[in-house]
C-alpha cells in the first residue's frame, strides 16, 4: 500500500504548488458554515472535506468507526479512538482524494456534498483543552531572557539542561485563529515606583510556538517514555503565546508567569498530524550534559518546520519579522510528554502542550518582541514608516509554518490575532 | 419564607448535633451505589438525598429546572444553571427534609427510594474541573516559606501585598477523597551534588487549603468585581495540593511549581455552598497598603471554618498535626477571583480555586509538613512512638473542616488519601 504522504501522489483536486495543504498532507480541524453545523474535516488544497458527509455515504464503512464521531463540536472523541484509527480515517481519506479514485470525484452531487471552500467556512477550536503545558525549551530564548533579565554571564539557570522546564497555563482561554485579543489590564510597578498600577500592559508581545496534541490517555500514576510518545501525541498546531511583559515581570517571582499570559493565547486550526510530519525529523541539538534516562530517547524526534512571524499593523501591509523554525527545539516533545508524565501526572486527551518560544541564533529568528528588539531598545522598522518595541492596539500578528522537502510542502496555515485596545 | 439556613430547622432525619450535615448545611455531590449509578446527591446526616429520584417523583415541579441534570456524572450542568437555581434546589430540599414535610416522610417506599446511606454510597469528583488555579494567600504561610527558603528579614516578596498570588495548577490530576497517593518520582538535587538525580520524593508534604468552585462563566475579555464574585462562587471544598518539596526546589526557578505538585491533588466530596456558610463570615485581616481598586470589597468575605489535619500510620491511629481556620486568608476568595478574571482571562462552570496553604500565627496552625517540622529540623512525634518529618508511604493524611455556632456546625466532611509507595 502507498504510504499516504508518498511524494508520487496526486489528487483530483487541483493544488497550486505553494498550498500548505496537498494531498500528503491532510490535516485535522473543526469547521462550520451557513448551512453545515460543526464538524470534522479535512484540509485539501483550497477546500476541505467534509468528513461527516463522508461517513453518511458509508464511506469509511470498512472501517470499524462510529460515524458520529465526525459530527461533533471538538476532535477529542475521534482523537480518543486511537492512533489504528487516525491512521485508518487518514489513509481513506487519502485514497478518496487521489487521482485514479472516483468514488467522490466521479459523481458532481458527491463533489458539491463532500467538499466545501475553505474561504467559505469558519473555523473553529479543533479540541477541547483539559490541560495546557506551556514548555521553555529553546536554548536560544531561554539564553536571551537570561541575559536580558538576570546575568549574562549565568543566562541559563542551573537546572535548565537537566529538566524540560515547563508550567501550567491556562486552557480556558485558548482560543482559535482569527479570535482578537483585548489587550490585557492588569499589575505593572516600575523599578522606580514606590507601588505598582492596575491599568493597559505597555508591552504586550508575542511567543512563536509549535504545540502538540495528545490523543490518548493515561492513568494517574503512569509514565511515559521518550520512545512511546508518538503514540499518544496525534498532531501539532501553531500556538501563539501573547505575553504581557510589564505584568510578568512584577507577577513572576516566585510561583511563574500567571496573568501575563492568561489573557489569551491564539492556535492554527488545522491539526497537523505526526505522520505526515514523518518525512521532516531531523537530528536535534546535541544534549549535554547527558540527560537522566527517563529522559534518553532513539530515533530523531525534531522536525524541520520553517516558521515566519508577521506584523500587519491597521490598514498596513505584512511585515515579516522573524524567521525561525522548530528543528532548533533543545528538548524535544517526546522528551516533554516523558517529563510531563514522569510523576503519574495523568495525559488525557486534547491536552495542548507548546514548546515555548522557539528562537534561533540569529537575531532575525528570535521567537518574542523582547527578543527581536532586545527589550526595546533596537526597535524594529515597519514598511509603513512607524516602529514597533512591542505590539500596538490594532497590530496583527500572524504566524506561519510549513515543512518542506521534494516538492511536499507540508503546511500549517496560520493563526493570526489583532490586538484590539483594551477593554 | 424561612432561610434554609435559619437555626431553628429541625428534620425528619434524625442527625447527631456533631455531624456535619444538618438540614442547615445540605452540601452538593455526585454519589453511586451498586445500583444506582452516578448522580446528584445532598448530604443529610448519615445519609444522601438522591436528588435524582426526588426529581423523578415530581418533587421539583415548581422550579423550572430539567430534571436530568440530576442524572449526570459531575455536577457542572446543574452548577451551570446559574445561582436562582442552586437556590431553588437547595430551598425545596430544605422544605422536603423539614420535621413538618411529609412528602417524602410520609411514606416509607418514598424514604427507601430517596435516600441512601452514606455508608453504602461510594462519593465521586463532584465536577469537572476545566480550570484549576492555586492560590498563595495566607501570609503566615509565605512568610515562613520566604523565611525559611529565602531571607528571614524580607520573608514576604515585594509583590505579596499587592497581588494574590497564584499560579496554574493540573487540573487532570485532581482526584476525589480515599483516591490512594502514589509517591511521585522526579529529579532532585542536593545542594553539594553536582548533578541532579531521578527517583521518588524524599519530602512528600501536604498542603492543607480550602478551594472554590465557580458556578458561572464569563467570556474572555470580561473581569469581575470582588463585589460581584459571590454570584459566580458556586461553593467550596477542603483541597490537599500534595507537594514533593525536593523536586520543588529544584524545578521552581523561573516558572513556578510544575510537577513537585501536578502528581496529585485531593478534595472532599461534598461541596459546600456560600448560602450554608453565609452565618460564618468575618472581617479579614487588615491589609496594608490599601489594595488597589480593582481588588477593593465590601462586606465580609472571610469565613470563619475551623481546619484540622490528622495523620494515621499504617495500622495507627489518627494523630492531629495541625489546627487552623480559613479565617486567616490574607486575600479573601473574592479577590482571587477578581484578580484572575483581572486581565479578562475567562472563567468557566467548575473550574477550581485553591487557597494556598493555610497557616495560622501559631506553630501548631501551620498547613503543612515544611512548616510544621521547619524542613524537618523539627520533626513531628507521633502517639505509635514514630516521628515524621515529611509523609511516609502507607501514611493517610485526613483533613477535615467545620464552622459553628449557636449550636449549628455546617461540616466539609474529609478529605484523605493515603501515600503508597512510588510505581
């Protein structure tokens, strides 16, 4: 059997060269239109699949599903079936949209039904998540905020190669592309001011990050290894990580960043799934010191996924302002789900569990406003004449990703957000 | 109309005067029995009110409520039906159980369908905790963690007495009373080693909190007013937020606590309202400076709720370690919802706000094993002629709460879980 992100197949569907969405690639993702409540579909080229018409033409008959789980609001109830039958949905799938495949194609009323413009649907959250991690795990942004905030001489504190540090955010308020954010009000004090104010962040940002999606669980108590990870994460997403800076700063001692990111955080909508990211694992950095075995994996569990972070300011044009990509992550995420787990923390399913911000180590690939204008002291030029420190009311912030390689452009979409002022 | 809190109600039930369901308290749950599977219950005395069976005899007709949110497996879709209806329900259950109602009383088949003894009901997670936010509010508490892990003289950090602080918890991990521990395991590092080791906690502690569960969401972008919390605060539980202090060491800096808690948390069963408690608030302590605006109140919002914390050995007796009360907050529940809901974070049916550590002035009010035995250099003695200085394996840590006066004591029940050793 042709494996489904095979570089020799075609579909019947006509794909522009550029489209992040061929055939080998088949993302995940939850939309609805006028007329189609929410739903599972599939992206494919400039359309998606409607997954929940698929089923009630028995197409999926030979495999052992319930169709309804296609008709529901979020993926968990599919995603909990398991990875035999993400597969089993992803390889038929893959069949129905080739070019020598007439089962849809060959019939306009099957075609009208089972497909629909993506320019013509919304949408929406593709999970419900229980539990979101926020991980730290780019030596280069770890490095920066060191030497920014503490010493640079000492940038990476002492634990920083031995754990994947990570904490726990907030899963309420994650929300799906396109969704704008009220810039947040909340506790700054500046480092001359007797006591702090409660007012609009001044230096509102962003965090460049890649997150995972797991899709089985696990029992209080169980533990996961590096090794078996990839058969409980079922796809990445995007993730934009807003950060207000000033809050952070006076919140974060000694219990983490709370309410600097709890404001929102925006994420791609289309769940791009480890095996068709399976052609991109490349070597990570080397890691040393050597990490503790729970920690030890084989294999490469990096992935080449180039990234791009524009700025669109009101009635502007799109800067782009970084460029970075998700192969420079230091740990990896089977290192992070096995660090997650490795107290009994139980996985459930549609968790959401971001790298952190992923910088390179070059200045035009660091992840954060912070970064790229190191604090704000070497702003950055917009075409538009105007210079930004951090992000103004009204700025758009888009993020893009795809993987690339014999022609398969592997692709992410996008998650964007205005920034609208604060309420 | 008589309040369902009034002293002067008597029910048909006959209940010891020191047993924490009186027909004033009638606590919220989600209870089953061999043949009666997962619903809504009220404690009363020995026994739970089945509210679903009440339903199905028509006995909430007046109130305009689906009677099938009775029948669920969490509490969250009654909870979500919003403040009047908590009231109602709580309102006719009080009618129902009262010594002059013979609706239920009247007739014995009635009785035997209605009620269940507690003794032969297995009590599970009453809700569903999409979010989970621990607290860190009692200034006794932070400052005998400041003194002891920092500096004695500037114990208390300069945000303390601005912000409630607080951080993100894992939700997925919150298990419901008599849900066995097991040890985590996790990396540690003694100050004189050079390298961090992994292997189960030498310092599992507990942390004796009190945490509400919200009633009613907001929509991101939204804060609400201290003022304005009580009609989003749908009750409150006894919380164990179990803590493995060498891992916390460790990890902490610069994210906060992670996986030194995420192991594990535990609450009681039956989830108290704020109408039960109304009789017990008090005036917080003073704070100073004067918080800013956002987080000014009215009224009273501390309540007065005596804290026990008693450890059993295997095979042992229960050994009482520690009294305190809830009274002692610092920053009372309104606030930490104020604060959280501050930036606009959006807050949802269920979700679960922790306390922080409750300690009082005394040593013997401290609310945990860190305080109790100052990190061990004062361990604590025990009547089977052990001594502890942080929680051994097969060791039951029991937490009970109550508030009286004039003769009426609305109880929290218990909340206890025993260590088993790491897996």
């Amino acid at each position: 059997m042709i494996k489904a992100n095979d570089p020799s197949l075609h579909s019947w569907i006509d794909i522009a060269p550029n489209n992040d969405f061929p055939i080998q690639n088949l993302p995940f993702g939850i939309f609805q239109t006028p007329t189609r409540d929410p739903r599972v579909g599939v992206a494919i080229g400039e359309y998606i699949l409607d997954l929940c018409v698929v089923a009630q033409h028995n197409l999926f008959e030979l495999i052992d599903i319930d169709p309804t789980v296609f008709h529901k609001r979020y993926l968990n109830d599919f995603i909990s079936l398991g990875r035999p039958v993400w597969r089993a949905v992803r390889n038929r799938v893959s069949h129905l949209l080739r070019n020598d495949n007439e089962e849809i194609s060959g019939n306009s009323d099957m075609i009208r039904e089972c497909l629909v413009l993506q320019s013509e649907a919304e949408m929406l959250m593709p999970v419900k998540v229980p539990n979101y991690t926020d991980f730290y795990s780019s030596i280069e942004h770890a490095t920066n905020v060191g030497t920014m905030f503490r010493d640079p001489k000492n940038a990476l504190l002492p634990n920083w190669k031995h754990i994947p540090i990570g904490y726990h955010g907030r899963a309420s308020s994650i929300v799906v592309s396109g969704t704008p954010i009220h810039r947040p009000n909340g506790q700054t004090k500046a480092p001359d001011a007797d006591a702090p104010t409660f007012g609009p962040s001044r230096l509102l940002d962003f965090e460049l990050e890649v997150a995972f999606i797991t899709g089985r669980e696990t029992k209080l108590g169980q533990s996961i290894t590096p090794d078996e990870a990839n058969e409980y994460i079922f796809g990445l997403v995007l993730f934009n990580d807003w950060s207000a800076r000033d809050m952070q700063t006076w919140e974060y001692v000694p219990l983490g960043p709370f309410l600097a990111k709890s404001f929102g955080s925006s994420i791609s909508p289309w769940v791009v799934t480890l095996d068709a990211l399976e052609p991109f694992k490349v070597k990570g950095p080397v890691q040393d010191p050597k990490p503790l075995p729970y920690l030890e994996f084989h294999g490469n569990h990096n992935y080449d996924i180039n990234l791009e972070v524009l700025l669109k300011p009101e009635g502007g044009e799109e800067n782009s302002i970084c460029r970075s990509n998700y192969k420079y992550m230091y740990w990896n995420m089977n290192q992070q789900l096995a660090h997650q787990s490795s107290n009994g923390c139980n996985i459930q399913v549609g968790d959401m569990y971001a790298s952190g911000t992923i910088s390179g180590a070059e200045k035009d690939s660091f992840g954060s406003m912070l970064e790229l204008t190191w604090r704000g002291t070497n702003p950055i030029q917009l075409s538009d004449g105007t210079e930004r420190k951090f992000i103004n009311d009204y700025d758009e912030v888009i993020m893009r990703g795809y993987s690339e390689r014999n022609g398969i452009r592997i692709g992410f979409g996008e998650v964007k957000g205005k920034v609208l002022p604060a309420l």
